[in-house]
C-alpha cells in the first residue's frame, strides 16, 4: 500500500502512532499486500492485452486521452512492482528489516532500502494522481477544442515534474538533518504527509468538477451537431458521464482508506499515551483500515481499467501485428479504421433544413469519440448518428 507511514517506518525514533500500525501483524499485512498486488498486476496486464476475436485494426491516430489513461496503468503496475518487492524482502530477510530500528549502526543498505522502496511506491502513485488531474483537465480542453497531442508534453513536464519535486522535498524536509533525528517532533512529519496526500486531494476535490463541467459542454456538443438532441446522443451523454462516476468512484474506494487512517493515526499522536484503554476502538480503527489499506491501494490499476474500458475478456491474442498498436482503445481503432472522406456527398438531413460544417461535425466527432474510448456501443452510435456517417 502507498502511506506516509512507510517513509516514517524509516526512522529509528519513529512516533508510537507509526509504531504502532507497522508492527501489528507485519508478517499478515505484507502477505496482503503481495496478494493483492499480485493480483491486480496480473489483471490489469491482462485487461491491456488485445484479445482473440477481434478484428485486425489498423493503425489508429493516437489521443492524449488515451495516452493518459495508458500512462496511468503504468504508473499502477509499477507501483504495484514496487508494493510486491518490498513486501516480499520484509518477509523474506525480517533479520535485515530489523537492523532499521538500530540507531547506532555501521550498516546503512536496510535504511537504503526502506527508504528507496518508499520513495519509489509513493512517487508512482503520486504520478498517477496527477495523470489522473491531467485527464480531467484534457477531458475538458478536449470538448472545448483546445487540446491535442501537443499538450502531452506539458501533461509530462507537470506529473513527473511535480511528482518528483514533491516526493524529494518531502523526504528531505522529513529526515532533516538526518535519518536518525527525523521524528523529532510534528515539524519533520507534517510537511512530508502535505507532499504526498496534496495530489490526492486535488483529484479529490477538483476532478468532480471538471468532470461536470465537461459532462455539460459534452450535452451542448451533441445538440450543436444536427441542431437536435437525439435518444442516442442522450445515451451517449450519460455514458460519458457514468464513465467519469466509475473513475471518481473507483478513486475514492482505493483511497478514502488512507485518508481516515491517517486521521486516526494523527489524532493518536497527540495523545499522551495511545495505550490508554479510552482510545482501544480508535487504535482498532487504524489498524482495521491500514489493512483495508493493503487490500484496496494496489487493486486501483485493475479496477481504472474497468472503468476505463470495461471488462476485455480472458483471450489473449499474444501475436504481434505491425500495424496493430494493442495499447489504443476500442474507439481509437475505429476512428482510425474509418478516416473521415472528403464530405463530396453530403447531403442535407431531411428532418433539418440547415446545412452544418463538416469539418466543425468531424471536430466534435473526435471529441466526443475521445471521451467514449473504449465503450463500443457509444462509437457505433456516434457513428450511426454522425452527419457525414451518410458519405461513408
């Protein structure tokens, strides 16, 4: 699991609250977390896989809504590696583990490795929460017209630039001035848990919103298209929107977990003694939900993918096709598949007297093709509906 605690573990003189959830049941906790990681890894592998049975597509014109989403599995595989590597070394040599609670020692790899193993699982997820911002944000830019693969580059210079920024200074401000001081009161922890839960929060708080907001201008998308809003672009509308719900719904079951047990365990450390019989069902509190915590963390990259595309199936098809990119969505593929001809034989809709752009109906076709990746039924609709679907 991915917690501010594991950084702290770190430090010989570490707080009771972190004491505390760390050692209760080390050897049963880190078996889940290696179970679910295991798990999750191999599903959402699977999830990304193509399948057998589906038709050879050629090659697609890439979004950067998919390669976000693409970039967000990534970010989850291999922070589900680095959850799997360091439990599996906790179990395997406890004797090594145990040299992190020695103050005065020669050898310095166990606190290499606690605190490389920590760094490296929260910067992964902490990149996938700002590629998960960074959706929402091209989500929106993407119906308003004003984003396209370009804006990649800026998406990769603020994630991993902010990811990395914030993952180092919070490190650096915790064991300041060195590993065996940090801990010595809240001003070394604090700033370290603002780091690393800040992006959290933010998708939290902002990506609702412009989720909404690109839920809206997807519906004025739709009825600017033909002039009407039709049965189907109703459906496709809420599908769209049932897509971002599953997103949001997906992130705050992997991670409200966190956030109550960091609260718990925060409020245990500024007790004088969280022994007291009074706090018992608060310390079971936090210990129920840093379980809940092993369990849920790593399960996000295979339930994003459900969210993202929906269940793909148990076939496999490992053989390589030059033409095929097996990474791209469904919708990608079929956008790809289909280029859009020169309009020559447009003809006005019977039920509508006035003629539309087809380059501004192609426009919003890729928009909100983009923002249905993945969701077969929405692009046949898309498609059946699409203006310029009749010079097809």
């Amino acid at each position: 699991m991915a917690s501010p605690r594991l950084e702290t573990y770190c430090c010989p003189n570490r707080d009771a609250a972190t004491q505390l959830v760390m050692s209760f049941q080390p050897e049963v906790f880190c078996g889940v977390c290696i179970g679910s990681a295991s798990i999750s890894l191999l599903l959402t592998i699977l999830q990304l896989l193509p399948k057998k049975g589906q038709s050879p597509r050629k090659m697609p014109k890439a979004s950067s809504s998919s390669t976000i989403l693409l970039l967000i599995s990534i970010c989850d595989i291999l922070g589900a590696l680095g959850m799997i590597f360091r439990s599996s070394v906790w179990l395997g040599f406890p004797g090594f583990i145990a040299n992190i609670s020695v103050v005065n020692r020669t050898d310095v790899w166990p606190s290499t490795f606690c605190v490389g193993s920590a760094m490296w699982i929260q910067l992964l997820y902490s990149a996938g929460f700002w590629w998960l911002f960074c959706y929402a944000v091209d989500s929106y830019l993407v119906v308003r017209r004003s984003a396209g693969l370009s804006t990649i580059v800026l998406y990769h210079m603020m994630t991993w630039g902010l990811a990395v920024m914030l993952c180092v200074e919070g490190i650096a401000l915790l064991y300041y001035p060195s590993l065996s001081s940090c801990e010595n009161g809240l001003e070394h922890a604090i700033p370290h848990y603002i780091t690393t839960y800040a992006p959290l929060l933010l998708v939290l708080v902002a990506n609702p919103i412009l989720f909404r907001r690109t839920v809206s201008a997807v519906a004025s998308l739709l009825k600017g298209r033909q002039g009407i809003y039709t049965e189907n672009e109703r459906r496709l509308g809420t599908e769209i929107q049932m897509r971002f719900f599953k997103i949001m719904l997906v992130f705050v079951i992997c991670w409200s977990s966190n956030i109550i047990n960091e609260t718990l365990l925060f409020y245990l450390e500024m007790q004088p003694d969280i022994n007291e019989m009074s706090l018992k069902n608060i310390r079971s509190a936090a210990l129920i939900t840093w379980i809940i915590m092993g369990v849920l963390n790593p399960m996000q990259g295979f339930l994003f993918t459900l969210a993202f595309y929906g269940w793909t199936g148990w076939r496999v098809d490992l053989k390589w096709r030059k033409s095929e990119i097996p990474w791209e969505s469904m919708s990608s593929s079929t956008a790809g598949e289909n280029a859009y001809p020169s309009p020559v034989n447009y003809q006005s809709n019977i039920h509508d007297s006035k003629k539309i752009s087809t380059t501004d109906s192609q426009q919003t076709d890729e928009a909100i093709s983009m923002l249905s990746e993945g969701n077969t039924s929405s692009e046949e609709r898309l498609t059946r509906s699409s203006p310029i679907y009749q010079g097809w």
